[in-house]
C-alpha cells in the first residue's frame, strides 16, 4: 500500500522529528502541517469518525473538505476512541515514540481523555506538550470556546475593519472578520514556533508544557496598534488607513499602493507623469505629505482610474514604486511568480483525486521542500498494519 512517507525527508530540516497531532481546530492543524512541511512525521490522531475538519467548508466538487485537505497534506492518520482502553493503550503508544504533541483538546476533557498535562509531563519527561486553544489553557477564559470570527475580534484585529476604500464604499457594514481562517493561521504559525522552540531545547532542559492562546497571536498581528494606544491614539476602522497611499480602483481592477520611503514618493510622481501638483515644495517633506493625505489620494485616485492595472503595476515594477495587483484565486494559482517560485505543488486527494496544494509560506534553498504529497485516508496506518 502506498505511503504517506516521503523519500525527501532524510534532507529536510526537521528529519527524524516525530510529532504527534490531536487537532479538531484550523490552528492545531496548521501547526501540524507546517511541522509536516519541514519533514517532521506528523500522525493525526483522530477521533474513531475523524477530526471535524474533514467536514469543514469549502468542499470540492466530490464533498471533499478543501481546508482538510490542505491542513492534511503529507501527515499520517489513525484513529482512537480515547475513552476506551484501546484507545488509551494506542494513545500511549504514540506518546512514547513522539516528540511533539500538538493539541487542543478542551481544557475539561483531557483527563478523560488522557491528555492531562500534568500527567503527560511524569510519564514522558523529553516530551513537548503543546497546548493550542482559543483563549490559552490557563486564566478565566480557559474554558471559553471560540470560533474564528470571536478571536479575530477578541484579538482587536475586527475593530479595525473595514478600514480604508472598504470603509470608504461601505461606510454603514458593521465589524467585519477577515476572509478565510486568518486567525486559526496565526495561531497555528505562533504553535509551529513555540514547538520548535521547545524541542530545541529539550537537551538542556528536558521536556515542557507550552501554552498558546489563539487570542494572543491575533493580538500581536495588532501590535502597531496597540502601540499607538501608548501615544494616547486608539486605532478605529474608520480612521485606520494610510495617511496617502492604499488601495485604488484602476480602470479594469484594484491596487495597493504604498510608499514609505522618500524615493518611493519621487518614484510615485514619475509613475503619475511628474503632475504640476506634485511639485508644490511642501510635498518634499514625509510630515508634510502625511498631513496633505487625502489631497494626494484624490490625485492618485484620478490617476489611477485612468489606467488599466497591468500597466499600472508594470510601470511601478520598473521604477521601484510597491505596488500590487488584488487578483482573484484563479489568477493567483496561474500566476507567473507563483509558478516561478514553485508555491504550488500536486498533491492526492484522500478520494484519489489530483490537486494543486500550497506547498508553505517558506522556501529553503538548500534543502527543497517535498513537492509532492497526499491527504491520509482515516485511519490508514491501521489499515495498512492490518494488511
């Protein structure tokens, strides 16, 4: 029977690495998969009907989970009840071969389960417990459950939205959360970092328990905001913006343009065909364009509806102006940088169908990361064993 294992993982960073992932959230997942990305060997242990996600929305033609599959790609699966003693023998059976444990079983049921961290940390003292919950597993809210749209604006990151155009075309929408499952990933990427953290460490200080709150790695994203509460200055959406600059609607789509720095602006101005209003004195002055904003917007804003944006970008490329094109899905899955990078990659699905998956928001050159890779059916390495 073909296996998950790939024969690229003796090259990769986190060869040898055995993690093992209890996850019925985005966040748990997406530390698992980026863990699974390096070359770690990443078991699911899920649930005798599988992890919830294998149910998540959007779904494929066939009623196969997009967001499973992605999350899944390159791990392992195998199923436990773990309240029965089978269960519970299988389950230690993986932690004592594990290095990491990724989980975000509920605070109240891991003693029940066998997932008390406490416990965990007598029997296997080498062993990385991380704990991958909404709002942490310790303090008041350590109970508390929390679906993406509660911790993107416990995290603070809802207050600020819509801002800028958004707020500008849509000034009466209320709070809005960002698309997708931004916070899930934030916390995901936060619990990759604390795993390896911990792991590394493990030589000088043995094992350890390490708690990350979902919540908190949404608020991080937010740090410039919160930074500002310290000049007296609280960030709202419709405030929140680019003093100049942002995005744009061209003739034929939108971009989002930034300039920062001083030759970014006199690069800006040659993109606009240096205008007579661009060369008021006053605008050589950074201070001086921020306070005079929204003139400039109204400007670039003109401008920009007269153009179509391949040009736009084009031209800004070629002159060192940041700007960018918003594509849709299907531009970006056939677009050239992608494929120039390689960012997307086949992979099965557990169906058997083919599909371009994201390989990982990270490249190493040295050591390419696997290429290819498949959605573990249920339970397959006890089928595998079995057979």
């Amino acid at each position: 029977m073909q296996s998950n294992e790939t024969p690229q993982t003796a090259t990769l960073p986190l060869s040898g690495c055995r993690v093992l992932e209890r996850s019925n959230t985005v966040a748990a997942a997406y530390a698992g998969r980026m863990l699974a990305a390096l070359g770690a060997r990443v078991v699911m242990l899920e649930p005798p009907g599988g992890s919830r996600l294998r149910q998540a929305p959007p779904l494929t033609d066939d009623g196969e989970s997009a967001l499973f599959a992605y999350l899944a790609v390159g791990k392992r699966s195998l199923a436990a009840d773990l309240a029965s003693a089978a269960g519970r023998a299988l389950l230690d059976r993986e932690l004592a071969r594990a290095d990491i444990l990724i989980d975000d079983t509920p605070v109240r049921d891991r003693a029940a389960q066998g997932l008390d961290p406490g416990e965990i940390a007598r029997r296997f003292s080498d062993l990385v417990h991380v704990s991958v919950l909404p709002f942490g597993a310790k303090g008041p809210k350590a109970d508390w459950d929390g679906e993406e749209v509660n911790l993107l604006h416990a995290g603070g990151e809802g207050f600020l939205l819509p801002n800028g155009l958004s707020n500008e075309l849509f000034p009466d929408r209320p709070p809005l959360k960002i698309y997708g499952h931004f916070g899930g990933y934030q916390g995901g990427a936060m619990a990759a970092f604390c795993a390896l953290s911990a792991w590394w460490a493990v030589p000088f200080s043995g094992g350890q328990h390490v708690d990350v709150s979902v919540q908190d790695a949404v608020l991080s994203v937010g740090a410039f905001a919160l930074q500002r509460l310290g000049d007296g200055s609280l960030e709202h959406r419709t405030t929140r913006r680019f003093r100049y600059g942002g995005v744009f609607e061209a003739q034929d789509g939108f971009i989002e343009l930034l300039t920062l720095e001083d030759r970014q602006w006199t690069s800006l101005v040659e993109l606009l065909g240096n205008p007579a209003w661009a060369a008021d004195p006053g605008l050589r002055d950074p201070l001086e364009r921020s306070r005079r904003g929204d003139e400039i917007n109204a400007h670039v804003r003109e401008w920009m509806a007269r153009h179509p944006v391949e040009d736009i970008v084009r031209r800004a490329q070629e002159l060192g102006v940041p700007a960018a094109k918003y594509r849709l899905p299907a531009e970006v899955v056939a677009g050239e940088q992608e494929a120039a990078r390689g960012l997307f990659a086949p992979a099965v699905l557990a169906s058997g169908r083919d599909a371009g998956v994201l390989v990982a928001p990270f490249q190493f050159r040295c050591t390419p990361l696997p290429r290819k890779g498949r959605v573990p059916a249920l339970d397959e390495m006890a089928q595998e064993a079995s057979s």
